[in-house]
C-alpha cells in the first residue's frame, strides 16, 4: 500500500513560554514490509532540526526555540510503502515454551524482558497468561502470543479517553478498559511473564473505507514478541490482528517512555493545552526516491 501519514501537534500556553528543548520520534521506519520514501518536519516558530538513531535505531528529530512563544506547532508528514509479508518464514520451526529461555542468548532481547516504567510481570500478568494459552493450547511461543492478544481483546474493553499516556499497566488490569496503548501494555506484560521478549510499537493504522479498526484517529500501538529462527513479529491486541499493510511502524522501545511520538522541557507556565491530528489515507502519489534508511 501507498500511505501518506499526516501528524499534528499544537501546544497553546496560557502566557508566552521560553528555552525550549524537544526531542521527535515521528518518522516512519523502513525494514522488511515498509519503505519510507519521504519525510518532512515543520516545526513553528522555525527551528532548527538535527536527527540521530537512539539505541534501538528510532529516528529522533531534535530542535530548540530560545526566543519566547505563546504556541508550538509540529507537523510530520511521511509517505510510506507498506507490504503484507508472512508473519513468519515458511520453514521457520515452532519455538517451543519449554525453550524459551534461549531467546536470552539473542541480540538485544534482554532488554525486552524486565519489568519497565509501564510495565511490570506480575501474579495478575501471569495469570492471565497461562488462562489465555490454557484456552488455546498453546505449545508454542508464536502460538502463545496470539493466545494471549486474542484474549486481550476479548476480555478488556477499548474506551477512548478513558486513559492518559501515563496511565500505568497495573490501573489498567484493574480497570479492565484503556486504549490501544494500555492493550499493548498489558499483552507485553503477559508476555514477558512467559519469559517471551517483548516490546512496543508506536505508530499509525490506516482504516481504510470501511473504518472498522480501532485506534486509527491517533498515534496507535501495538506489540512485537521475539520468536527464534523468526525474529520479531508484530500483533495488534486492540484489534486481534497480525500487523500486516495497514500498520505504519514508527519506533519501538521497552514501553510507551521509551518511544512518546514528542517530548520535551521549557520554560514558563504549566499551564497548556494541546491538540493532536493524526491522519492516514492511501495515495496513488509515485514513490521515485530510495527509501529512507539513515
């Protein structure tokens, strides 16, 4: 598919603010089933931008405004080229549960195993996921993480602004209700209950014509778990789905903390609002230049 991504932020504070640091991850990664051939980010007032790749090879846009300003506006614009591709290879063996001790041995999964700012392994985590694989029969770790994201979705209710990006995984098990962000949360701690390393994706769904997925009219997330001889692979528990076309990936990270699409520090009142747009549509716009990769 062909996507364009628009995503718009607009703070407007209460009395003009100064010295303004921020940091972006709003530019569309390219791997395996996604190309982004282009990216622009606007920033008002104007600022400078710089970029680099963080530790888990997130593109972050940088930039600062000394001067004092009463709104900060931030627009990324991307066009991306997405493509189903298998969620695993064809001869890929099953990992079984038994073994999953192994994936310590892999690069970089360590990480995707302790508990997180967001995220902890707790008796609640594990009991719902040995419910979840229980129910399924699950033998298998890629087996067990689709047990586990079906069951999510069945057993919490999606309830927009019911939540706040600080919303900790625990509120929600006790809720049994968020967005797509605490859907990912907590699968992520079901998962890292079972040893399965796992972590968090931020980025966009498109909802095509028909508009029957949730999480569209935002920043959305889902989740990645680790399976051996596979690498990672993607599921959505707000919809119980594979990640396939329609998920625009943008960065990952442990949790939310590690991958919010803006944050920053300035000076001045806390007292703010703020406005996000995000929206997705498919285009017929020729995709001519390389991907993007650094």
């Amino acid at each position: 598919m062909k996507l364009h991504t628009l995503h718009r932020t607009r703070y407007a504070y209460a009395a003009p603010v100064r010295e303004s640091f921020n940091e972006a991850r709003l530019r569309p990664a390219t791997h395996d089933g996604q190309e982004c051939r282009h990216f622009d980010l606007r920033v008002s007032p104007d600022a400078r931008t710089s970029h680099y790749f963080d530790f888990y090879d997130n593109c972050v846009h940088l930039f600062e405004i000394a001067a004092p300003h009463g709104e900060l506006v931030v627009e990324a614009t991307a066009l991306v080229f997405t493509r189903d591709t298998p969620a695993l290879p064809p001869d890929a063996a099953p990992a079984p549960l038994a073994r999953v001790d192994e994936c310590l041995l892999q690069d970089r999964c360590y990480d995707f195993l302790p508990d997180s700012t967001f995220v902890e392994t707790t008796p609640d985590t594990a009991a719902l996921a040995a419910t979840a694989i229980a129910g399924a029969g699950a033998t298998d770790v890629w087996q067990a993480a689709q047990a586990i994201m079906r069951h999510i979705h069945a057993e919490f209710r999606y309830v927009p602004a019911s939540t706040t990006v600080h919303t900790h995984m625990r509120d929600v098990l006790r809720a049994r209700h968020g967005v797509c962000q605490d859907f990912a949360h907590v699968m992520i701690g079901c998962c890292r209950a079972l040893k399965i390393p796992a972590r968090y994706v931020s980025g966009y769904l498109y909802n095509g014509p028909r508009g029957q997925l949730r999480g569209a009219q935002a920043s959305h997330a889902w989740v990645e778990v680790y399976v051996a001889g596979a690498g990672w692979c993607g599921l959505d528990p707000t919809n119980a789905t594979l990640a396939a076309s329609r998920h625009v990936k943008v960065a990952v990270g442990r949790d939310y903390a590690d991958v919010s699409p803006l944050k920053g520090t300035y000076r001045g009142t806390d007292k703010r609002a703020m406005t996000v747009e995000v929206l997705v549509t498919e285009t017929d716009e020729a995709l001519h230049a390389e991907p993007l990769t650094r």
